[in-house]
C-alpha cells in the first residue's frame, strides 16, 4: 500500500514534469499520454487495493482451504473492459500518431536538411534559390570545411548555408530532412515530443510547426558510437526578424 500510496503522489504532485510543448500537435501526444497514463494508472491501483484485501480476507487464520471454481460473468466483464479500454486507447493514440507522421507535407514550409554524424549534427538551409546543392560522398571532408561533401560546381549549392545548430521562425512550418553519414542516429527535441531516426541511405522528413519561442536541446537516442554522450545541438525558435537576420549573416559568413 505504500507503494501505491508513493507511486500516485509522485505523478499527482508533478515532482518531475516534461517541458512544456511548443506545438499543437505536443499539446496532443500529451493529452494522449496524461490518458494512457491515466487509464493504466487506474487499472494498477486497482489491482493492488484488489490483492491487498484478498491478501487479508483470506489470510490464514488455521482454516481449511476451500475450493472455489471463480465466477465466469466476472471473469468475462473484467476481459471485456481491459479489451475496450486498451483498444480504444491504440485507437485514439493511432489517431495521433497518423496526424503526425502520415499528413500531407506541409504549404511553403521552412525546409532544413539534418545530418547526423559521429558525432555531430549538420544543419543546412537551401539559401535564397530555394534549392539544396548536390552532395558527392567523396568530397565529405569536415577538416578543410566541407562535412556535407557539398558539390562545387554545383550552381544551386552556391548559397547554401550549413550550421551546427538549428534555427527556425516561430509560427511558421517546419520540414526538416533527416539523414546520416554512418550509422543510425536519431533527432529527438524534447519539448516536440518527437524523434526520428537518421538512417544511412534515406531521407526521412520530420514536420512541426512551433509557436513557442526559445532555445530547446536536440539530442540522439541511438547508442551510436563511443562519443554517443556528447552528440547533441540546439534548436533555437525566433522571430521572423531575427530568423531573416540569422540567414543574412550565416549566408555572410559561409
């Protein structure tokens, strides 16, 4: 009973909250888990006020065991609700989950390429042309400045920009481009309630649109390699001023 007793109070009181989302579509996967955590929750109280006073009901007291074949019509209730319980809440959590990785690409959207390496994030935006550059496998070469393996004799990646950190205007959609150089990494934002995996040989987008601005830690949560612990950037949310600004001088700075 202290355990149950601890356990509600922990998740009651709050004592280790998750960030607060910064997209609607959070706010969503947060009520689908406060549900789950709810439903399930309840079912594990139950069972443990149910065992303890079967524990004590029928402790030994020097009486004689006695046989009992159960009662079918509970056996059947108690099936029947876990069923429509669990599956409504697949049901109700597929929903979710379809609104975010299945809809539609987003109308003009922000478009920014990730590539996972061991072990760092590289981020890349299209420049003013609208069009990523060709990238040639051989070219990679983070020493002499060119991590991307950017073609230059490609025109259309003449402007693009590439950052180690991540910047997107707030209020506007977001596609981001995943990729990996190596092995399989992931791109997990808390604060999103979304991850993604970087796989080698595909590019796997991620869609959301933040209304919250701020500074918000991306990290991978695949074991990727011995320097797995440190590989992590920043997703930085700002003003439609400030991201026209951010462009400006990363696109100076290239």
């Amino acid at each position: 009973m202290l355990l149950v007793a601890a356990t509600i109070y922990v998740f009651a009181a709050h004592l280790f909250p998750a960030p607060p989302p910064i997209t609607a579509a959070a706010a969503r996967v947060d009520h689908q888990y406060d549900l789950t955590l709810f439903a399930a929750g309840a079912a594990f109280v139950l069972a443990q006020l149910g065992l303890a006073y079967m524990v004590f009901r029928y402790r030994d007291r020097g009486q004689r065991a006695h046989f009992t074949r159960g009662q079918t019509w509970m056996e059947i209730t108690w099936t029947v609700v876990t069923l429509a319980t669990f599956l409504g809440l697949g049901i109700a959590g597929n929903r979710v989950w379809a609104d975010l990785e299945m809809s539609p690409s987003f109308a003009n959207p922000v478009q920014v390429e990730v590539t996972g390496s061991q072990f760092v994030y590289t981020f890349r935006y299209p420049g003013p042309d609208g069009k990523f550059g060709r990238l040639e496998a051989g070219l990679v070469s983070p020493a002499t400045g060119n991590p991307l393996g950017l073609d230059p004799n490609d025109p259309a990646g003449k402007d693009d920009i590439v950052t180690s950190s991540l910047t997107v205007p707030v209020n506007r959609p977001v596609e981001l481009l995943i990729r990996s150089q190596d092995v399989i990494h992931n791109v997990f934002i808390r604060e999103l309630r979304l991850q993604q995996d970087a796989v080698p040989g595909m590019v796997i987008p991620m869609r959301f649109t933040p209304d919250r601005m701020g500074h918000y830690e991306i990290v991978c949560t695949q074991l990727c390699g011995l320097g797995h612990y440190h590989m992590h950037s920043m997703l930085n949310v700002v003003s439609a001023d400030a991201y026209a600004a951010f462009l400006k001088q990363q696109a100076a700075a290239q």
